[in-house]
C-alpha cells in the first residue's frame, strides 16, 4: 500500500506503537520522520519496548546530527551509563 505523505509519528506516539514507531527509524525518504520516532521512542521511556534499542544504535550512523543525538538520548532508558560509553566508543561516525 503506497503512503500519501509522511506517517503519523505523534499519533503513532498517542497510541503507544512502539512497533511502527521502530519501523519510522528506517524511512529513508524523511530524516524529520526518523527523528521524530527517535523522540517519541524516548518520550514513551519504559512503556517502549527494548527491541528498539538495535535500531536506535544502528541510528548512530545517521547522516543527520539530530537524529544521532536523539538515538543516544533514547538510549538511556535502556543501557546503563558503561554500555552506552561503549556504543559510542564503537560506534563510527557518518561521513
């Protein structure tokens, strides 16, 4: 089924979807909607489910800076202080 526009991020973020909040880290036609799902992700705080914590870490490699910075923002509900030192010791930068 093809899209007309952008999907909803903030209704996805009022009916607590975590599922396609997930998927909207990956559309590659919107780098505001990847944000944006980043942010609710991060907003949702442990209602979110921790299978999101992969895609949030592979958000890293982003090209945008306010996505990267989402992704790590989020990640703190999930990942202790060390864990999250460590992804960003590994992690390398977009460029």
């Amino acid at each position: 089924m093809a899209r007309f526009g952008p999907p909803d991020v903030e209704k996805r973020k009022q009916k607590q979807d975590v599922d396609r909040l997930i998927k909207s880290l990956a559309d590659l036609k919107d780098a505001s909607v990847r944000r944006e799902a980043a942010e609710a992700l991060g907003q949702l705080g442990d209602l979110a489910d921790p299978q999101a914590v992969d895609p949030l870490i592979a958000g890293l490699n982003d090209n945008r800076l306010g996505m990267r910075h989402a992704c790590i923002a989020f990640s703190a509900w999930f990942l202790s202080r060390e864990e999250r030192f460590n992804v960003l010791v590994g992690h390398k930068p977009a460029g």
